[in-house]
C-alpha cells in the first residue's frame, strides 16, 4: 500500500479531521489562511487540497504542525497509526456527544451551582437506571 492509500495515509487522516466537526467543513482557503495568520506558516489552499486527497504525500514537519495545531491533535496523529487511533476514537467519541446533546447539557451545567450540578447528575442517574434495569 502506498503513502496515498488506506486509513493511516497522510490523505485518510487529513480528511477524518476535516470530517470530525460534524458541521459544514471549513474551506481549504479558510484553513490556509488561519494557520498563515496565527502561526506564521506559509501553505496554500491547494497544498492542503493536494494533501487531502493524496496528490501529495510527503508534507514537512512544518506543515503537518501547523494542520495538527489548527485542528487541534497532536502532530504525532499524523505520524503515528496508533496515535491516530486514539484520536479517532476520541472524536468519535466527541461526535456522539454531540448529537446525543451532551455538549448542551454540559455548556449550560456550566452556570449551575455545585449543588443544582448534583441534582442533575443524580437525575440522569435516575433515569439511566430506569432504562437499563439489567445494569
């Protein structure tokens, strides 16, 4: 298998991240320039483009810290199989949050008292007992 092809190529794990929000995909364009301006590194929406879609393969190190500081992973996801694994997992992992309104819950949790967090937490206890008796 070339560096081009498979879950664990430079391009699969490019484009799992560009995935991984669940919201519409920022453009090449908009990433480019994010990462010129707030890391001082020079790449281009087509680099990235290329990248994405294996018609690259072989980015610097520069580059690959610059994608991994603006999606916000560690560098080695990109270097690593066993690293992207765990970071895929944790995105999944994000992801279902995210849909089952957990990401919600938690924003407005934030603004509750110690004690109204309890009572939530002792709520969702309840309910989640009521649901799964066997457990």
């Amino acid at each position: 298998m070339s560096g081009t092809e498979g879950a664990f190529s430079i391009a699969g794990k490019l484009d799992r991240l560009f995935r991984a929000t669940g919201r519409p995909e920022p453009s090449y364009m908009v990433i480019a320039e994010a990462i010129r301006a707030g890391q001082g590194v020079a790449i281009s929406h087509t680099y990235i483009w290329q990248l994405r879609t294996g018609r690259r393969d072989n980015p610097t190190v520069a580059h690959l810290t610059a994608l991994a500081r603006y999606f916000g992973v560690p560098v080695a996801y990109f270097l690593d199989d066993e690293m992207a694994r765990r970071v895929d997992g944790q995105l999944a992992l994000l992801r279902s949050l995210r849909d089952a309104g957990v990401t919600e819950i938690a924003l407005r949790a934030a603004d509750v008292s110690p004690e109204g967090r309890e009572a939530i937490t002792e709520a969702i206890r309840q309910v989640w007992e009521s649901e799964h008796p066997d457990r």
